[in-house]
C-alpha cells in the first residue's frame, strides 16, 4: 500500500489532484471491485451516511453508478433532479445546496450546466461535494475510471501513446483525461477539427500533449483511443459543415483503427452516436472496453466516497474478505 497523502474535502476536478492522490484512488478501487462483483455486494463502511445526487443535467450511467456505489457501501441516498425540485420555482442552486446541508446530508453529488458549480457549492457548505460533471471544465470520476480502465488493460499508463479524438473544445472528459493521463505518464495525441481544439491545451499540458486535425496521425501506432462524443447540444454555433462530413473525416472505423497497435483499446465515455464518431464494428468489436468502463465506473466511485472520508485507506491488494472485514471495523 502507498503512503497516505493529504486528503481533500471535497473531489473538485483532477487538476487539484497530485499524482500520489491519484494512484491512491485507483490502488482503493482494486478491492472495491473485487466487493461489488462477489456475491454479497455490499459493505458497512458508509453505514449511516446519506449521499444526496443533485443532478441539473440528464444522466444515466454517472447518476445511477454513484447510486450504486453508495448502496454498496450501506450509504442513503437522496436522488434531486431540476426538473423536480424548488429550482424551478426560482431556487439558487447555493440555497439547494445549503438546504440539504441543513438537512445533514454528508455528500453532494453535482453535475450542473455552468462550469465552476460545484467549486462554489463546496465553499459554502460541510458536506463533501463531489463534481459529477461541470459545463466543459471536469468530470473527474470519469478521468478515474477511464484510467483505471487502462491499467487493468494495459498494466500502466506511463509511456503509453493514448489518442482522445473528437470534441474536445465542450468535453469535461477530455479535460480530466488530460489532467489524470498527463499525470500518470501518458503521452496523449489530441484529435478534433481546428474549430473543436480548445485554445491553450500546449500552454497549459507542454510537450506531453500533441494537437493535430488529422485522424490517421492521431491513431498510427496508438495504445488506447479515447473516442469522445460530439455534443452538439453544447455548441452555440455551427463549428463544421454537416455531421455526415464529420463522421467520414474524424469517426473512428476500422480502417483508422488498424493504425494503431494490434492490442490497441477504445475507450468511449458514453453516450455512442454511433456512426458518427464512432462505427457500430469498433463500439462493438473485441478491441472496445466501453462496458469495462461501466462496470470500473462503480468501484472508482465507491473509492471517491471512502477516500473522502478520511479513514485509513482499503488495501489494493486485499481480497474482497479483507476488504469487507476492515470497513466493518471502521463503520
């Protein structure tokens, strides 16, 4: 087991993360895997602590994985979505937040809109906040998962080649894959078209990061790929022809995939528009770790809500029995 090191208040974005933080995070979701795939799932470690998921934005996999993982660790958890709450009556999201501080909820679960949201509740309230996902800033527990995800596949992260394709100007998933790949080692290839680039990654990433349009240059010799969305929604011009002229010069088909190294993996955050940054043949072929992520998605998270705690970290190592023998001894 590694060295402690400080722990936080709250899980911001993995910019605030050093590089010992983050290993101790992914070392902690080893055993939490091994909890929630064995037969009993569930252990005592969040026993009595409530996790409320405050969701301004519509989610399924973030939303229902950070449920889960709280249910796993004997947490409560409260499910608030705008659509639903005294927001639409004109409520500040800081009085949200303060009303269920009052309430005594012990987490806060945010994804909002505006980038910086969860920064601003986390000054203003005890609980711990947890950014599930800020406009186009972060979306740290997927920069998580996504590398732990490559560790189980690959071993390591340092030297890998990692290419993130797409639209990486209003992707939160790129921004924490940078942080977190960066981080740990990783050389990352970033490809979108020029109008998609977000100004100031060489600025702010040096010579770990290269920026090109071209697909095949991003891909040629890869040992991960990182398929991004194209979020459309967020967009507040046209920045490309046509999503078909997209898809042909920037999707990711076989043919581009063959570029990369035979043992290559394809990584997507979910959801696929399939054929357009992505074809059916690769989301579904035997080189795509999507559903891995999904399921590395729940033990990530379970090991955010301990590590916020502050108790004394879980072995990676251990087994499952271990793992449960020690929270019960510190629930």
């Amino acid at each position: 087991m590694k060295k402690d090191t400080a722990r936080l208040k709250d899980l911001l974005g993995l910019e605030y993360l050093s590089r010992a933080q983050i290993e101790e995070l992914l070392d902690q979701a080893k055993p939490m895997k091994q909890l929630f795939t064995r037969s009993v799932k569930k252990a005592p470690a969040l026993r009595g602590k409530t996790v409320a998921l405050v969701f301004f934005e519509p989610s399924t996999r973030t939303r229902t994985s950070f449920e889960l993982a709280a249910k796993r660790l004997s947490a409560d958890t409260l499910n608030i979505a705008a659509s639903t709450s005294s927001v639409q009556k004109g409520e500040s999201l800081i009085d949200t937040a303060k009303t269920l501080d009052a309430m005594k909820v012990d987490y806060i679960v945010l994804r909002h809109s505006a980038s910086g949201a969860p920064h601003l509740v986390a000054r203003e309230v005890k609980a711990r906040v947890i950014n599930a996902g800020d406009g186009s800033h972060e979306h740290p527990t997927q920069g998580l998962l996504d590398a732990f995800t490559i560790i189980e596949k690959k071993g390591k992260i340092d030297g890998l080649k990692v290419a993130i394709l797409g639209d990486v100007a209003h992707s939160r998933v790129a921004r924490s894959n940078l942080w977190v790949l960066t981080k740990l080692g990783a050389h990352v290839t970033v490809c979108a078209p020029e109008t998609l680039i977000p100004p100031g990654l060489k600025e702010i990433f040096g010579s770990h990061v290269t920026i090109t349009s071209h697909v095949d240059e991003a891909v040629k010799d890869a040992d991960v790929i990182n398929v991004l969305r194209l979020q459309v929604e967020r967009q507040k011009e046209n920045l490309m022809p046509s999503i078909r002229e997209y898809a042909e010069l920037f999707g990711l088909n076989l043919s581009r995939l063959a570029l990369a190294k035979r043992d290559c993996i394809v990584l997507h955050p979910g959801p696929m528009n399939r054929g357009v940054e992505i074809t059916s043949e690769v989301a579904d072929s035997h080189q795509s770790v999507v559903l891995d992520q999904v399921t590395n998605g729940i033990a990530i998270r379970m090991s955010v809500l301990y590590w916020l705690t502050g108790h004394p970290l879980l072995d990676g190592g251990a087994t499952a029995e271990q793992t449960l023998t020690q929270s019960e001894k510190l629930s």
